[in-house]
C-alpha cells in the first residue's frame, strides 16, 4: 500500500497490518543515455516496492529522489544537492517514518550511484540511539531464479539505460521511452580512460565520467516489456521473502538496544 494513498484514520491500521514495515525505495533524477526518461530510477524501485508489498504486505513510502548524483551534473535536469544535506534529509526521514509507527524501515535502492551511501546510511545508525532499525534490502535470487534470469540477458555490457534499465521502463512505462533514440552502436561501451588505475583497485570520484561521460553503459535496443517484467516480478518475489523475514525479526532491535546500552550515548 502506497504511504499518500491512506487517509489518516486508515494510517495506523495499515502499520499494525504491515507489522510496523516500511519501504523507502530510494532513486535520483538523472540522464539516461538519449532514450530513456530521467525518473528511471524512481519508476524502477517504486515498481519492485508496489509489487513486493503487493505479495508480501508493508508500506510503501513516496519517491525519495534526493540521493547522490554528482557524476551527472553536466547534464541538463540533474537534480543533484549537497551530500552532507542527503544525510541530513535521509535521517530526517527514517525519523518520521519512525514517529509514524513504522519501525522496520527497508531501504530499497533503485540507483546504483547510491550503493555506497546506502551501506553508509546503515552504519550510522549507531551514532545515536534510536528507536527503530533501518535494512538495506539488495536484490537476492536464488539458484534458479538467477540463471533463468541471466539467461535471458543478450548484452556483454550492461549497467545505465541498457537491456535490463530498458527492458523494466518498457514494462512499466512503455509510453516514456523515445523509441526513435534507441540506435544500435558502440556509445554504450566503457571508454577506459582510467583502466590503468582502475585495474589496480584504485578509486575516484570521476570513474564514472571517464567511462560513460553521455550516461550510457549498455544496449538498450536489446530491452523488451516481457524482459522488464521477467525482471521485476522477480525482483520482487524476493524483496517479499525479505520483508517477511524483516517482519519476524527480533534480534536485530535487540542487539542494536544492547549496543547502546554499552555505549553511554545521550538519550
């Protein structure tokens, strides 16, 4: 159940429903290659968390967009802000999400540009004591799920607006791709200018630019609807497995309480 579409009488049944279970899908506003629309990110996880919840009951809560996107502000309609105030901002929301009676928050990440801030945001949590616990909740399949879904995939090379970021805004908002854009070619392929580095496990903040500075990585002309769907039905089967697990948790709270009591922080 989508968090904006309960009135506020229905609110607080809805989170004894979902056993205090709330999904943040977490996304940005950024270019993706010529063919696909800025709010991919944000239409991809608000797809996986409508579906999970629709298998496994939680809220979920509305479009988190103000995430780290740096590496695209050279292109027009990048919404990207400071990164001490998307801390800030994110804090400040597992804090209401929690004053609204849902404990159990799930962080769940539809931009890759996020995959270091998300394992960040989880292990702040212990700078001060708090009544709720956040999850990071990363796409987990098993065996056999994984290979039927590799088996599926054409592109050697595959990572923003290809195949699979293609294939699930087809399924989901077919109308938003600009099929006319989507020409076959060798855009979508890592420039390496940093190989030498890069290939001795050394990081910058600019890798991402040296390697795919028009925000392309992949073949989008080989996307289809049935692919999409192949993809986040899948997805979501497993996020549900994980927010039934979540909801049966116990330990997690109660370690993190021990920890705390250890560690004389302010109330």
């Amino acid at each position: 159940m989508n968090w904006e579409n309960l009135t506020g009488d229905q609110f607080p049944k809805m989170v004894e429903k979902v056993k205090g279970v709330c999904l943040l899908p977490l996304s940005c506003i950024e270019r993706h290659a010529h063919h696909l629309p800025m709010g991919t990110d944000m239409f991809i996880a608000r797809a996986l968390c409508e579906r999970a919840a629709e298998l496994e009951p939680a809220i979920v809560h509305p479009n988190f967009i103000f995430t780290q996107i740096l590496e695209a502000r050279h292109y027009p309609g990048t919404i990207a802000i400071d990164p001490l105030l998307t801390i800030q901002l994110l804090e400040n929301v597992f804090r209401e999400i929690a004053r609204n009676g849902l404990k159990k928050i799930v962080i769940v990440n539809g931009h890759g540009g996020n995959d270091s801030l998300i394992h960040y945001l989880a292990q702040i949590q212990l700078a001060s004591k708090r009544d709720y616990v956040v999850y990071v909740s990363e796409p987990h399949y098993a065996s056999a799920e994984e290979k039927e879904l590799a088996a599926q995939w054409e592109s050697k090379v595959d990572g923003h607006a290809g195949e699979r970021e293609t294939s699930a805004i087809l399924a989901v908002h077919p109308e938003l791709v600009d099929k006319a854009a989507l020409k076959p070619g060798t855009e979508g392929v890592p420039q390496d200018r940093l190989k030498p580095l890069r290939d001795r496990g050394v990081d910058m903040g600019i890798w991402w630019y040296a390697d795919h500075p028009t925000h392309y990585c992949g073949d989008g002309t080989k996307g289809t609807a049935q692919k999409g769907d192949r993809l986040l039905n899948t997805r979501a089967r497993e996020l549900a497995e994980t927010i039934k697990l979540i909801k049966q948790d116990k330990e997690t709270k109660r370690l993190q309480d021990e920890f705390f009591s250890k560690t004389n922080l302010p109330e």
